[in-house]
C-alpha cells in the first residue's frame, strides 16, 4: 500500500513495529559490543596470564642456574681446598732419597755459593724434609741449615725413592 493511503491507524502501527525493531537492533549491537569487549578483555587476561608465567619459568631458570653456579662455586672450592690440604700433606710428610753420586756437598742454603757443611757418598739414605726449585735445579732440605741437590744441570744427584 503506498503510504498516502494508509489511515492513521496503519501509520501508528508501522512505526510502533519500527520502534521494536530498531530497539531490537540497538539492543543486538549493544550485547555485539558487550561480548567483543569481554572477548577483548579475556584476551588480554589470557595474555597477561601468558606473560607472567613466561617470566615465572624464566625467573625459576634464572634462580637455577645461580643455585647451580653457587654448587659448582662451591664444590671448586672444597676441590681446591682438598687439593691444598693433600698438597700440604705430602709436602710435611719426609721423603727418602738416595745419593746417586759419588760425593755430593751439604750446604747451609740451596746455592752453590753457599758455605758447605758437610757430604754424602753414593748409596747414603737421606730424609728429605722439604724442596725448593728455581725451574732448573731442584735442592733438598735435609735438616736446619742443611741443602743438598736433589738435579743440578740436569743431573739427578739423589734418587728419589
């Protein structure tokens, strides 16, 4: 029907039905733009969520790894400690040894220029209290005041047993 004929009441019912429509359509939209919204803030949360558990595992991985480079810190340390005190042992322990030359000077330090005191002959025993090396030759402390060369130029003037 064109709309010039319609009576007054056609007119009234037409735009009653348009207003629930277009209140139907606002109210769609508005519930649309609700559930994007929360659809918007779940991500976001999902997101966060995401964010903080990555830089939770990342935080525990870090803690890890210190805790880890604290053990081995440690554990180096008792080894070089241990290797200390095994060092320290061995070196307060008295060696034996054995003249290998004919003749060999007891001086009162480990230098050739110092004052002898005293020798031994091949095949004499020697306790051999502590060393001391310069990187070439190598002296024995046999008692206070008293050195004798263990290598001198390359020459093994006591055995060691």
């Amino acid at each position: 029907m064109p709309e010039e004929k319609k009576n007054l009441f056609e007119k009234a019912i037409d735009a009653l039905t348009d207003r629930d429509e277009k209140e139907a359509a606002a109210k769609a939209q508005a519930e649309a733009e609700a559930a994007k919204k929360k659809g918007a803030e779940l991500k976001a949360k999902m997101e966060a969520e995401k964010a903080a558990a990555t830089k939770a595992a990342a935080d525990k991985a870090a803690a890890d790894k210190a805790a880890a480079d604290r053990a081995a810190s440690m554990k180096a340390a008792a080894d070089r400690a241990a290797a200390q005190r095994a060092t320290a042992a061995a070196a307060a322990a008295p060696k034996k040894g054995v003249v290998n030359v004919r003749s060999l000077h007891i001086r009162k330090d480990h230098s050739t220029t110092s004052a002898e005191v005293g020798g031994l002959t091949h095949g004499k025993e020697v306790t051999i209290l502590e060393t001391w090396s310069d990187g070439k030759n190598t002296w024995a402390k046999l008692g206070p005041d008293q050195w004798a060369a263990i290598i001198y130029n390359g020459e093994t003037l006591i055995k060691l047993s």
